[in-house]
C-alpha cells in the first residue's frame, strides 16, 4: 500500500470491501453536483450486481453506507 489517497482508498477498501466503496465513488464521482445520502442509498441499492455480491435483497446496509461516508471523511 502507497501513501496518499491512493493509499487511503486501498485500506478503506479492505476494510470495508472493494466493490462497495467503488462503487460508492464511481457515483460520487460521476455526479455534476454531489448527491445526497438518500441518493447515493437508492443508486447502491439499485446496482444489482452489487447487492448479488453482498447477499442482500433489502437494499443496501445503511451502516456500511455510514461507513464508507465516515472513512472517506473530509475526501469528499
């Protein structure tokens, strides 16, 4: 692992899986003007390969969300 936020991507990412924060900041990234939490919940929720990954039919686990937003913190 590198330093930076390379380096700060990869530890979030095993800490909390690759699929999900990739996920996560592929919808951030791509969006003009931010989204809000809602929205990035029902954007993760609707992604079905990621919710076949994760096991889940519900939607997505609002406490991984809470997650992913806390370890990137300030990045966002």
């Amino acid at each position: 692992m590198t330093g930076g936020v390379q380096g700060r991507l990869e530890r979030i990412e095993a800490e909390l899986g690759g699929l999900p924060v990739q996920s996560f900041c592929t919808y951030v990234v791509l969006a003009m003007h931010g989204l809000t939490r809602l929205e990035l919940y029902d954007l993760l929720s609707s992604n079905v390969d990621l919710m076949t990954r994760l096991g889940v039919s519900a939607g997505f686990p609002p406490l991984l969300l809470d997650r992913i937003i806390e370890a990137l913190g300030k990045k966002l």
